[in-house]
C-alpha cells in the first residue's frame, strides 16, 4: 500500500490488529517459510516490546495485504 505521498503505509497500534484471518494466515505461512529458524507466534510476541520486530510484523501484514489486493483487483 502506497500513500500518495510515495511512502509505504504501515499499520500502526490497533490498525495492525485488523488484519482478518486470512490475511493472518497467509502472512504466518510466508513468514515462517522465509524464517525457518523463527516463527510467527514468537514475531507476535516479540512485537509487543521490541519496536524493530512490531515494524517487522507491521511490514509482513501490510505486504500480504497489498499482495492480496492486487489479486483481487
């Protein structure tokens, strides 16, 4: 997802938290295919203190969803 300023948007908060299950599954899925050594569970976790991993997890949700827009649409 492009802003129209040229900027990736990024679920921030509890935006990154409406994802719908699909998408949560997807990006699980891709996640842990490209992390063998992690899984998406711990991403989770470790998003709930570490700023770098919240940005990751924000960045994989966004991909996926964008991903999946461009699919559809």
């Amino acid at each position: 997802m492009t802003r129209p300023d040229g900027k990736a948007a990024r679920a921030n908060g509890r935006d990154a938290q409406r994802h719908d299950a699909a998408i949560m599954g997807k990006t699980l899925r891709q996640y842990e295919r490209c992390h063998p050594d992690d899984t998406f569970a711990d991403l989770v976790r470790r998003s709930s203190f570490s700023k770098e991993d919240r940005r990751l997890l924000e960045d994989w949700l966004v991909a996926t969803a964008s991903h999946a827009g461009s699919a559809d649409g």
